[in-house]
C-alpha cells in the first residue's frame, strides 16, 4: 500500500471511530436552586440564611434519567421569573443572573436587596468551572441569548434598563446599557425579555407598566423603539417560538401569585408593523413559568393554580400547579390541555429535540419529566429528587 494511500485509510479509521462522538452530543439543562425561601401555611415569605443556594448542570442525554454532571455553591433566588439563566446554543456557556443578594435586615433576619452578577460558567471545562463574574444592572432578571449566540440580553428589574452582553468564545462582557424608560420614572419592573429568532428585534416584559417594549437590534447595537404594548395587568414572561411569527406572554394579572381569577397569555403579532397584540388565551390563575417547543408547535405555561405562596384558607388554595399545554399554529395559539404538577412549580425547559418536558416543582424539590407526543405530555417515570435543593430556575439551550 502507498504512503497516500496508508495515510487515507489512517484518516478513515480515525473518522470512523471519532463519528459516533461528534453525533453524540451532550444535551444539556442549568438548573437554579433556591435555599433561602419558603412560605408558611398563611402564605407569609420566610427567609432563611444564605449560604446553601446551588446551581446544577444536567446531562438530558438520556431523557428520563438525566446525570448530575456539576453541582456550583453560587447564591439565585426564586424572586423572580424563572428565566434568570440559559445555556447558549452551542451549550459551551451557562449564564446565570443572581436577581437578588440576601443580607442581614437589622432585626436578626435576612431580606433580598438587588444584586448585579452574573455567573459565568464554562460547560466544556473538564470539569466544567466558574470562569467569570460580570456586573450588569440592578436585580438581574429574565434574560435570553441570541440564536447565533453572540448576545446576551438581561432584564434589569430595579433599573428600568436592558443590560446588553457580547459573547465571544468564552468571554461575556458588559457592552451596553439601555433605558427603557426616563430618568426618576417609576419602576416598571423590567422582568423578562426574547429575542427574536432572526436576531433582530426583542421584546421586554415591563411588569408594572402592563406592557411589553419593542428593541430593535443591529448586530450587537440594541435601541429602544419607545413602543410599548399594553398586553395586560401584570405581564411576567416572554417566549418567542422558533418561526418567529408570534411573541407569547404570560399575563400573571397579581405580582407572582395566585388569587382565584382567571388570567391569560397575550399573543402579539411579530410580523405586524408594528407588532400588535392579536389575542388573549385563558390559561388559569397565575401564569408564571414559561416554555416553548423547538419544534415551534407547542407550548406550556405553568400556571401557579392557587398552590405554594397563598393562605392554606384561601378560596381558591390548591395542592399543586399545573401545565397550560398550547397549541401553535401560525399565528393561532390554542390551550388544549391541563396537565398536573407539584407544589409551586417554577422553570420548564424542552429538550433539544422536543421529545421531552422538564419541570421544576419548587416546593417538592423535585422535577417532573414528560415525554412530548404531539400536544399530549405523558409522565416519563417518577419525579427526579432533588434532595435539599429546590428548583426556582431552569432552562436549556432552547429558549
């Protein structure tokens, strides 16, 4: 055999045994968990000392089994819509925003005042690390990454502000500030935000302004539009499904918690000009938690449903949350069911795929996990315990 041709069959065996590696990826969730809070039977807060708070990284390669692949002591709070964190779509970065610092409040207590970090963690490490903590804006909440992965949007929630991030390779850097509203403004509670699939327009949830803002985005250069949609009392999460046709918007109606009435998600119409709100879908009482489908077809909210932060008295009490499932096509959004789970349930992310549902049911400290059929979800095995961490956060590489 000639050198050339020993060479080739050198590279092809080479090939052939690195193939099965290059095609079995890792699939990956950040999960964060929330040791300080709790509530008692009158639905009252109780804050505990700081110190235990985690963030976890999941291997979903194998879906109804997923792997602890890294555990970080890293303070995160459940204060908050549980999209404060992401993994970038190549899944070498975990971004996470802590919203809220826990400090001593005078009386012996403990209290959460804003905080500014962002953890950086590096996924490919081995193990995977800490790499970088950058300071953004006050209370750091809901955030999203750009499909392409080089930008990074956070929802300032004490600031009225956008903080606007580069991502290259392994370095996140704070390159932007943008205001959404006007010096000495009112708090609007800025507490959620998408982008766009084609990377060039977000919306951000402004909770105490009832609205949703309009950026629009060139490259790494982010403006606002000073438009804003009325979409409902209390607006907390935002989702835009992979087609990129619709915005979904949980419209929790009181301030993250329960109180009997019926509330909706609002579906704005992105191909408008400008983009408009086109519909109100009844999902149930207190939409928090949101996810949507890679396949851009389905959707679920997770609906608080009376349960975990309310009086055990109170009319409307329940024993557990519940799954909004939704429907998408097009622009029409239909809620087709109601699926059951735990106790406060919190974060819910997709596998990459869309073949399976990971929810967070905080107060359980554990997560449910559903294998995706069409617009049914069915329970993939029993719930995955989580002993001593109480899931607040959760997302993956799909938004």
């Amino acid at each position: 055999m000639s050198t050339h041709r020993r060479a080739c069959a050198a590279l092809f065996a080479a090939t052939a045994l690195l193939a099965p590696f290059a095609v079995a990826q890792a699939q990956l969730l950040v999960v964060g968990n929330d040791e300080k809070t709790v509530w008692d039977d009158a639905g009252k807060a109780i804050a505990k000392p700081p110190g235990n708070d985690t963030v976890t990284i999941l291997d979903i390669a194998k879906p109804a089994a997923p792997a602890t692949i890294a555990t970080f002591k890293l303070e995160n709070t459940v204060v908050g819509p549980p999209t404060n964190l992401a993994i970038t779509p190549d899944e070498h970065l975990a971004l996470v925003a802590n919203s809220l610092h826990w400090v001593d409040d005078g009386s012996g207590g403990w209290k959460g005042v804003p905080d500014t970090k962002l953890y950086v963690i590096d996924l490919k490490a081995n193990p995977a690390a800490q790499i970088a903590t950058v300071e953004v804006g006050r209370q750091p909440s809901g955030l999203a990454i750009s499909r392409k992965g080089d930008l990074c949007l956070i929802a300032d929630r004490a600031d009225n502000t956008v903080s606007v991030l580069s991502i290259a390779g392994t370095e996140v850097k704070l390159i932007d500030v943008v205001a959404l509203a006007p010096p000495g403004a009112p708090n609007q509670q800025l507490s959620a935000v998408a982008i766009t699939p084609d990377g060039t327009q977000a919306l951000v949830v402004k909770a105490a302004n009832n609205s949703v803002a309009l950026l629009k985005i060139d490259g790494q250069k982010v403006t606002y539009t000073n438009y804003d949609m009325n979409v409902g009392i209390f607006p907390y999460n935002v989702q835009i499904p992979p087609g990129g046709q619709i915005g979904i918007v949980n419209v929790n109606g009181n301030g993250g918690a329960s109180d009997g009435q019926a509330d909706t998600v609002a579906i704005v119409d992105m191909e408008a000009k400008p983009p408009r709100v086109i519909d109100q879908v009844v999902v149930g009482d207190g939409p928090e938690g949101l996810a949507v489908s890679p396949t851009g077809k389905l959707a679920v909210s997770v609906v608080l449903n009376g349960n975990g932060n309310v009086p055990k008295t109170a009319f409307f009490h329940t024993d557990h949350a519940y799954l909004a499932v939704l429907k998408i096509d097009g622009k029409k959004v239909t809620k087709v069911g109601e699926v059951p789970v735990g106790q406060l349930a919190e974060g819910a992310a997709f596998s990459p795929d869309g073949k399976y549902l990971y929810v967070g049911n905080y107060l359980d400290a554990d997560l449910a996990i559903f294998k995706v059929d069409g617009t049914k979800l069915i329970k993939a095995g029993p719930n995955l315990k989580t002993p001593g961490q109480h899931p607040a956060s959760m997302r993956g590489s799909t938004p």
